[in-house]
C-alpha cells in the first residue's frame, strides 16, 4: 500500500509541474493595449501647510 500512494504522490508532484511549467491555457482574446478615454486627474496631491 505504501507502494501505490509514494507513486501516487509522485504523480501528483509531476503532474503539478508540468501544469506550472506548461503552456498556458488561458482563453482571454489577444486584443492588447487599450486606450484611455477618461479625464485625467489634475488636483495635486500636496497639501498647504
């Protein structure tokens, strides 16, 4: 029994790198740098003392 779960764990442990070390997965649009359109904030941040 101790047998299956150290190959078990080592499984785990291989298939856990594989996913950090994989390619990604993600299934966001590659639709870059989008421009700003808002104001810009312009009130200073210093205060009259």
């Amino acid at each position: 029994m101790t047998i299956y779960q150290m190959l078990d764990s080592v499984t785990q442990f291989f298939s856990a790198v594989a996913r950090i070390f994989g390619p990604t997965d993600d299934a966001y649009p590659e639709i870059g740098v989008q421009p700003f359109d808002g104001d810009s904030f312009k009130e200073s941040n210093t205060s009259d003392w």
